[in-house]
C-alpha cells in the first residue's frame, strides 16, 4: 500500500481553512471546449505552446484570456471572434511586433505585452477604443513615434526595462494617462512639455540617470514621482509643482540634512527614503563602523559583533533600516534609538538588556523586534507606539508581567513571550485581531483571559509548561482558525467541553495533566491529525479518537490504560501508535485492520502475546515489545507472521 503524504496534506488543510472555494479558469483548451459558451475565463500559461489552436474562436464568452509564458510569436485570425475579450495577457512569448487581430478587439480593456522582443511601440492600438491598461515593460523599444500613440485613450501605461535613453515625447499627446512607469531606462529628465499629460497623477522613474530632482513644471498636475535608484545628491535647488504629494527618493546618494531640509521647506510633501523588502536585502550588510561611516547615507544594513555598548556613530546612519547587535554584551539600549526613523529590523538577542527606554516606541516603522535572552524584567508602555511591528519575540526574559499597551501592537502576527516569568496575561490580548501565533510556554501563568476567544485568525497557541495553569476558558473554542495547541505539562484535570467546536485543530498536545477523560465531541476533530495524551490519568482508551478518521500519530503513553477496544480499528490512517508504559494485557485482533500502521510501541506493558492478526498490518517497519511479560516461544512465533518488521523485545 502506498504511503500517505501526510505533510502535503496538512499543508492542503492549513492552507484551505477559511477560504472560499470558487471555481478557476480552465487550464486547457479541450476542457473550455466542452462547453465553449459556459467559459469567460482561460488560462493557458506555461503551456509551450508555439501557435494558439484556431478553435480559441468557439468561446465567444472569453472575457480573459492568459497566454502567458508560451513560445508565441503571432495569434490566429481567429482571435478576433473573441468579441468579449477585455483581458489579454501574452507576456513572456516571442513576439517580434503586436499581433495583428488584436485591433480588431473592441472591447479589450487591459493587455500585456511584457517580456517580448518588441523593438518598435505597437501600431494601430487606437482602434482599441476601449483600451485603459498597456504593459509592454522588458522589451526592446528604443523610441516612441507621435503618430502611434496621439489616439490612445489609455490610463495607465507599463515601459520598465527598454532601451529609452530620453523621456519619449510622443508620450504627451496621451491626455488620459494617469499612470506612467518608465523603470530602469537610461532617462536623464522631463521635458516641460510634460504638463500636456493634464491627467498624470503618478510616474514612476525607478533606476534611470537622474542627478537631480527632475524640474515639475508648476502646472504639473503629477501628485506621486518614484525616483529611486538614481544618482541624486540634492533636493533644495528644486522647487515641487503645487500638486506634488509624494516624492520616492530611496537608494539615492542624498545627506540626511538634504531630505531634512527639504521635508522642512515643503512640509506637504511626503519623502520616502525607506527600500522595499526585496531591495533591502540586496543592499550590502555592513560589519564594521569603519566601513559604513564611509559613506553613511548608503548604510542601510548593518551588523556588528564583538561590542559591549552601542556605538554613537550608528546615529548618523539615518537610513538604517536593519541593525542586528546579537551576540553581543550590551548592557544599555540609549534613548538616542528612537532617532533611527526608518528602521524596520531590531535585532538584540542574546544581550545583557535590562530596560528598554520609553523612545523604543518612537520607532514606528519598526516590523521585526528581537530582544531573546536578554535580562528585561518589564517592557515600557511605549512598546504599544510600534503600529507596524509584526514580529515580536522576547523569550527567555525575565518578564514578570506584560502592560496593558501591548494590545495596541494592531498588526502583530507572531509574538513569542516563552520562558519568562509572566504570571498573567492582560486582557487586551484579544484586541490583537491579526496574531498567528502566540508562544506562552514556561511561564508561571494561572489562567488566560476569556478575551483570547477573540483572536480568530490565530493558528497556533503554545501554552505549555505553565505549572499552575488548571483550566482553559471556555472561550477558547471561539479560535475558530486554530490548527496547533500546545497545553502540554500543566494541571489541568478537564478540558473545555467546547474543544470539539474547534474543528480546524490538526495538532494538540495536551501531556502531562491530570485528564481522566477527554468530551465526548472531541470526536468532530475531522482535520485532526496528530494527538499526544501521554502523561495523564486515562484509565480506558478514549474511543472518542477512533472516531476521527485523519489521525495520523497517536501517543497516549503512560497513562493507566489496560484494554484496547476494538473500534481502534476504524484508525486505518495512523501511522504511529505509542502507548508504552499503560497496563495493556491484551491486543484485539482489529488491530490487524490498522493498514497504515508503521510503528507500534508497546513498551512496558502487561502483553504475553501478539494477535497473528496484526501480519495484516503490511506497512509495520517497527514494533516495540520491550519490558512485557512475553516468553521465548512466544517470541519466536512473533517473530514468524512479521518477518518484514522490526520486532524488539
């Protein structure tokens, strides 16, 4: 029998919780075919496909068609049935020039002619009166003639990465561009007649050869300019047009009282300095001051070891958005952190910390805080101020309590307070609507608040290891999205009668306490997969669990447990069984119909015998009968019907 991928499985479940189905486009033409007047959607990407059957003209629904990723060079006649078409993507093909039929589309709406090998700007495309949306980005057009552009009523066009070398002109006569991208070209300026675009509101000129800040004419109606990744140095000997309301200066060369100066002289003006994720980890990592002061105003990463104070000198890296001091003996976090306004990564792990100052919480661009194994015993009520922190770990701390304030950190979605000494958890807990994950274990918590039923998006909560913790509220069966519990080594004697109303769970460990019993719904745990009662006070095996078709690996060792019931055969796709140090004196022979079965142990029970029936069980590679009652000839005979497993006695 073939085994089961339980890992792909539980990646399926997690990822199918809360989530609509709905129905996708088609991925193949025969399928769409079958009923070519039911299909508005097709998808045939990355299907290595040198020319497009010409039956594509029977789905005259076809409101969206994905072509990209073949090897296309041309599009049939036929394409121009396609009479309700308003989305057409060919990115990634082989196109030499704009496939000719595509003007007779009338009512195309958006298409994507990215990743060609056009050379020229496409001819014709005025036909399409109902056009609003061109990418033609990675291509190879050089120049942009007046007469194939001054009809198009486009709003937004797509031209990152061609070979541009001067802004195109011709680009004016499109009155209805609202949006303009031009990426990663070679353009040195605007031109004034730019203020024809009467209807731009965005340009975005990323990665070109600007050495200033482009001259916006006043009557420039442009509200957005991105010109990152330039080689500007100076902002003052430029005054904006009255309607400019962003201006992206990030990767440039420019001194911090540069961008201060001009934030202070047009205080409407939004400067952004910080770089996008993917764009920060390209930057360089910084080691040593000596380096980085060599050019401050292009550090934005940096990481020094080997330090017992932080250097002043970090100050002056005022586009710092990631310092890592892990590793090191720093004793002092100086208020002066809340200078580095742009910083998005704090990372002080294994310090000496004692105190955080109250400017921790001037950092609001802060998304990742990292202050494990250090030595604070509370946390200020600023840390409420970090609005964008999504990561928060304080392990191994010596936290006693948390305030109130942490309730306000609205987009968190992992916080790990383990090993610390938190007694309790403040109620506004619950407010924290977009927390994944919370790690509460080996802590000295008595109870949790009801308001953690609250947090519906949760997927995982560890609150092991909290030696006074005897109960869970009933309110955590609300946690409606929670796939993994850990409540393992507590003293809870029962649990909440709700728990099978969390029917996501597909992890729950829950060793370790006083339970004699688990409820009676446990058994509407359909997605659950993996379960550890072992460490309790079971006295029968719950027959709940072999109601519950997708366990996978069942461990309720060390329990008082002395009969199997024979409905543990409804348990085919268990995988792993451990049940060592129970009082079982007697397998049923149902065993023998647990046909995923692999590894069994039974260690330190009362058994003096094996049912032949469990041969049946052909994929068991291990069974442990180790310190049982069980003599040689029965041994041997043992050995005899599972010639194909490892049997250890």
């Amino acid at each position: 029998m073939k085994k089961i991928d339980w890992t792909v499985i539980f990646l399926i479940l997690a990822l199918s919780i809360g989530t609509n189905l709905r129905a996708q486009a088609p991925m193949d033409l025969n399928t769409a075919l079958m009923n070519p007047q039911g299909v508005d959607s097709l998808d045939l990407s990355n299907s290595m496909l040198k020319k497009l059957p010409k039956d594509i003209a029977k789905l005259s629904n076809l409101k969206y068609l994905n072509l990209s990723f073949n090897e296309l060079s041309e599009l049939p006649s036929g394409i121009s049935k396609l009479k309700q078409l308003e989305t057409l993507i060919l990115a990634g093909n082989q196109c030499k020039k704009m496939p000719k039929y595509i003007t007779h589309l009338k009512k195309l709406k958006q298409l994507d002619l990215s990743k060609n090998k056009l050379k020229d700007f496409p001819e014709d495309l005025s036909k399409n009166d109902a056009l609003e949306v061109l990418n033609l980005s990675e291509n190879k057009i050089t120049k942009i003639p007046k007469d194939k552009v001054n009809k198009l009523k486009i709003r937004v066009l797509q031209l990152d990465d061609n070979k541009l070398e001067d802004f195109p002109e011709a680009l004016t006569e499109i009155s209805s561009l609202q949006e303009l991208s031009l990426n990663r070209n070679k353009i040195k300026s605007l031109p004034e007649t730019i203020t024809a675009l009467s209807s731009l509101q965005k340009i975005s000129l990323d990665k070109n050869s600007f050495t200033s800040l482009p001259l916006l004419p006043e009557a420039s109606n442009i509200e957005v300019i991105s010109l990152g990744f330039n080689t500007i140095n100076q902002l003052n000997d430029r005054q904006p047009n009255k309607q400019l309301k962003q201006l992206d200066v990030r990767g440039n060369p420019l001194a911090f009282t540069e961008i201060e100066s001009f934030r202070k002289q047009y205080p409407q003006v939004i400067i952004l300095t910080k770089l996008k994720n993917i764009e920060l980890q390209l930057q360089e990592e910084f080691s040593t001051l000596e380096t980085a002061l060599k050019n401050p105003e292009q550090v934005y990463r940096l990481n020094l070891q080997g330090i017992s104070d932080i250097p002043s000198e970090i100050y002056s890296f005022q586009n710092l958005q990631s310092l890592i001091l892990e590793g090191n003996e720093i004793t002092n976090l100086p208020s002066e952190i809340g200078t580095l306004k742009n910083l998005e990564i704090l990372k002080l792990a294994r310090n000496q910390i004692t105190k955080l100052p109250s400017e921790i919480g001037l950092l609001k661009n802060l998304r990742i805080l990292d202050l494990s194994e250090n030595e604070l015993q509370t946390l200020p009520p600023e840390i409420g101020n970090l609005s964008g922190l999504e990561f928060l770990d304080l392990r191994k701390n010596s936290l006693d309590h948390l305030p109130p304030e942490i309730g306000l950190l609205k987009n968190v979605e992992i916080i790990n307070l383990s090993s610390n000494k938190i007694t309790e958890i403040p109620g506004e807990i619950g407010q924290l609507k977009k927390l994944l994950t919370l790690y509460l274990s080996n802590n000295k918590i008595k109870s949790l608040p009801p308001s953690i039923g609250k947090l519906r998006n949760m997927t995982e909560l560890d609150i092991s290891k909290n030696s006074e913790l005897t109960h869970l509220p009933a309110e955590l069966s609300q946690m409606e999205s929670l796939i993994r519990l850990s409540a393992g080594q507590n003293n809870m004697p029962e649990l909440p009668s709700g728990i099978g109303n969390m029917t996501n769970l597909a992890d729950i460990n829950l060793s370790g306490n006083y339970l004699k019993k688990i409820p009676n719904n446990f058994s509407k745990l359909e997605y659950l997969m993996i379960l550890d009662l072992s460490s309790n006070q079971l006295t029968a095996f719950p027959e709940e669990i072999t109601q519950i078709p997708t366990l996978n690996k069942l461990s309720i060792n060390n329990n008082q447990i002395k009969i199997l019931p024979e409905s543990i055969q409804n348990l085919i796709f268990v995988e792993e069984l451990s049940l060592y140090g129970n009082q079982i004196e007697k397998l049923p022979p149902e065993i023998g119909n647990m046909e995923s079965l692999s590894n069994l142990n039974l260690l330190g029970n009362q058994l003096q015998n094996i049912p032949s029936e469990i041969a049946k069980c052909l994929n068991l590679r291990t069974l442990n009968l180790k310190k049982n009652p069980i003599k040689d000839g029965e041994k041997t005979k043992i050995k005899s019907f599972l010639q194909e497993a490892e049997v250890l006695f």
